[in-house]
DNA sequence: CCAGATGTTTGATGTCATCAAGTAACTCGA
DNA sequence: TCGAGTTACTTGATGACATCAAACATCTGG
C-alpha cells in the first residue's frame, strides 16, 4: 500500500471512488437478494414514492422505455406494484407500490444503513466536510 | 432543497454516494461502448495486468466462475484476450490481455478521467482530505 | 493410490438491456 | 375538425450477464 495520502492522484481518487461505488452497489444487491428482488427492482421499488409513468420509471433508469415493461411485469405478478390509468392521458400508466412493495423497500433502505457502519465513525464536522467535498463532484449531467 | 449542509445525515451521504456511483458507473460504460465493449468486458480487461486464472476473475468480479467462461469468450473472440494453460497447474487457464487489449482499456481510462474535471477543481488539501475521509470508508468486506 | 477438493466448461433458465415495429392516444396547425 | 406528427406503452427478436447443477480433468493429502 503507497504512502500517498498527502497528495493522492486524480486516479487514486477515482479508484476509490469507484471501490467504494461497487461495494454500496453489492451490499444494495445482497440486500434486495434477501427479499427476492433483483438490484433493478429494487431501484425501481426505490424510486416509487408516488405514481410514477412508465415513461418516467425509464427515464430515472436510463433505459429503454420497453425495458421498463418487463421490469414492472415481474414487479407486479408479485403484486409488490400495480399499474393504474393516469387520468389525465390515456396512453400513461402509472406505477404505484402496494403496501407490500413499500414495506419491501423500507427494509432493504434499514438494511443498507446498517451495513454502513463505517459512516457512524465520523463526526459532525468530518462528514459535513466530506459532504460538500463530494457535492461539488456529483454531476450536472451536461450532454456530451 | 433543504439546508443541511452543515449537518448531513447519514441517509443524505449515503444517497449523495450513490448518485455519484451510479453517475460514475454510467461514464465507465459510456467509454466503454465507444470501443465497442460491455461494462463488463472492460472491467474484465482492467483487472488484466498480468495472467490472471479464470478461478481469479470470478473471484474480482464476485460472480459465479462459470459466468467468467462466456465473457472471456466473448473478449477472446475479438482478439483482446488470450488464454493461455498454466504451467504450474494443468487444470489452469490464465487470462492474458493482447496488445489491442491494452491498448483498447488504456483509452477507456482516459476517457473516464478525462470525463471527470471535477476532480480537477479541488486542490490539493481538498482532495488529500476528501481521500483520507473516502478511505474510511472503504470496506475491508467481512464476511456476513 | 484413491477419495475428495479444485478449476473450467456446458446446458438450462431467468433478468436486464437494446432495437424495430405496432397500437392507441394526444396535440397542434391548417 | 381533421389529419399529420409526436408520445406512451407493449411485443418480439436478440444478446450479455447472472445463477445453478452437472460433467470432466487435474491436483492433493492421507
């Protein structure tokens, strides 16, 4: 391990950054895992705190919007989600979870702040330094 | 928005994490796919420093081994990748990455930093502070 | 030397991702 | 108001990942 913590490189950085990513991402998926759900549907359960479109469901993914289909699909045979007729546009259909689907992501959100403990360890003022540190790097998502 | 900047909570850091996880992990795939490879394939072909045994992919991965199979398959299809039998153990096969594979995931690198000029607007205190606080939180994966 | 562990592949299956095409519904200008 | 163009969603085809179970060759220890 190289003694660089005064001066870390850009790549240090990003490599920690990205450690770090797919390690939140693994303990995500394990656990979703743990209630059945693939990481995907978690995410999309994540994201239902209202009715939401399809449309929308793909445009928070960044994916296809026919993704989204199968996605739901799977979701609702589980009656974690139902879909409902917007009423204000017939061609939308909107996503809303049940109260099974509420309760699932409600532990898998206990679950993920459990496993981070490590944050627990800082106090006030480290983690409002790290907060804006890490603020001015989340992205504004301009086009390419 | 609300004014926590002062004091973010644990939930905030941590959704704050993820979105720069996520945002991160879509530039990884977007430089990706401009050579033509799965996120996956080049994650595969960033590990490959050296000869690295299949049993050993699946192991950096986290996945199952027999999933390693295809996906080397894949790459060595394109000629970014060889196996090759190792000398010391007959059942081995080590993974070895081709001079267009290492030249094909030295350009993904420097898109990725490239992509992030953020990183280049901290200074060197903040970004030695930023490292030694991420650091802290890099897990050191226990088992459950 | 033989029983068990290990490394790799194959085959079956399921989820996620894309694209192309189709249907229904909305919108806006002529 | 009517019709062309856009938008929302679904379906179907295809491909990459992911798992598991099972087969096979090879190593290892007693």
């Amino acid at each position: 391990m190289s003694e660089t913590a005064t001066h870390p490189t850009k790549v240090q950085l990003l490599e920690l950054l990205a450690a770090i990513g797919t390690a939140q991402w693994r303990e995500f998926a394990a656990a979703a895992a743990q209630y059945g759900l693939t990481p995907t549907q978690a995410r999309v359960l994540a994201q239902l705190d209202g009715p939401v479109p399809m449309r929308g469901l793909a445009a928070l993914l960044v994916c296809d919007a026919s993704n989204v289909t199968g996605i739901v699909d799977r979701l609702e045979a589980r009656e974690l989600v139902r879909r409902e007729p917007s009423p204000a546009d017939r061609r939308v259909k909107n996503v809303v979870a049940t109260e099974a689907g509420r309760e699932v992501i409600r532990r898998v959100r206990e679950e993920m702040q459990a496993a981070h403990g490590a944050l627990d360890t800082l106090d006030e003022t480290e983690s409002a330094t790290l907060y804006a540190l890490l603020a001015r790097l989340r992205p504004s998502m301009e086009k390419s």
